[in-house]
C-alpha cells in the first residue's frame, strides 16, 4: 500500500522525501545520544573515562555492548519506520493540488505569487538571523546565549547539535511547504478577491 502512495511522487520528489526522513532520523539519534550523555555528565562531570578504564573487561563489553544495542534498537525502529515516515514527508511537501485553469499560464500571476513568497522567505530569514546573533554575539560580553554556552559540557552540546539541527530541519520544511503551498494559498485569494 505504501509502495501505491509512492508512486503518485516523482523520483525527485520520493529523493527529496527520503532525504528529510534520513535528516530526521540523524537528528533524533544525535538528540538521544545527547541527552543520555548530558545526564551522565550530570551524574559524574569528570573522569568517565578513568572509570570506566579501571573496571574489569567484562563491564566494559557489557557497557559498550549495551550502548550498541541502544544504537540498534533505534535504528532498526527508524529503518522499520521508513517508508510511512518518508511517505509523510511526501505528503506534507507534496499536495496535489489543482490550478483554476485561469491562472495556468499567466506569467503576471506567477511573477507577484513568487516576489511574494520570496519576500515572505527572506522576511523570516532575516528575523532568524537577527536572532541567532543577538543571543550568540550580542552587544558586548552580555549575550544571554554566549554565556551559556560557555558552561556546556559534550553532553550538552551534542544535544545542542541535535535540536539545532531538529530546528533547521523544520525551518527547511517550512520553507519547501511555504513554497510549494504558498503559491495557491495566493491564487485563492486572487480568486477570491477577482469575484
């Protein structure tokens, strides 16, 4: 049935599916990875690695056996996961939907929907860069970011990697989806507002 779904998509469209599911699941692994290591790093800040050293062979097999099946087990459930997951992705990046046979091939009506749409884009842009350098840099040695950052462990700041890339993953889909849908969300108003 899911093979069914995948066929009403083009190879590129089925790539660019896969691709968003894969960066998906890469960032839920670095995420988990993350927040098990942040609260090791809470439980014992140093020393790990000595301790872990001083024990004997069989908990150490035990230990690196253990965070390998966790490993497995995950990516066996993603792998499982795949195809529904991927299909979704289709899905929300790739509505079908029809086109007022008016508005086909007016080039005017394409030339306003994209200044829009690209503006819209840039406007969201720029506020998230705005942003991001107001909490990393900040005027001075005041940023409320900067200083935080400044205390992360590697715990911390693998699951700091993991949800930026989570975010970046969901501004990117945004953007496809704002792209692809923004375009007849303004044909219906032009209808709308031509009646």
């Amino acid at each position: 049935m899911t093979e069914d779904l995948k066929s009403d998509y083009s190879p590129r469209q089925r790539a660019v599916g896969e691709l968003y599911y894969v960066f998906i699941v890469a960032a839920c692994i670095i995420t988990l990875g993350g927040l098990v290591w942040s609260i090791v790093d809470y439980w014992m800040p140093t020393g790990k690695l000595g301790a872990f050293l001083e024990l004997n062979l069989g908990y150490q097999i035990a230990i690196i056996a253990g965070f390998l099946a966790g490993l497995f087990f995950l990516l066996i459930f993603f792998f499982g996961l795949f195809r529904k997951g991927s299909i979704l992705v289709l899905k929300f990046l790739f509505k079908t939907r029809n086109i007022e046979e008016r508005y086909r091939n007016r080039l005017d009506v394409k030339i306003a929907a994209g200044g829009l749409l690209i503006s819209i884009i840039a406007v969201v842009v720029g506020l998230i860069y705005a942003i991001i350098n107001d909490l990393l840099i900040g005027p001075g040695s005041t940023a409320p970011f900067s200083n935080l950052l400044s205390t992360f462990t590697s715990g911390n700041w693998t699951l700091f990697i993991g949800l930026v890339t989570f975010a970046f993953i969901a501004i990117s889909l945004f953007m496809v989806y704002f792209w692809k849908n923004g375009y007849y969300v303004i044909l219906k108003i032009m209808g709308t507002l031509e009646r």
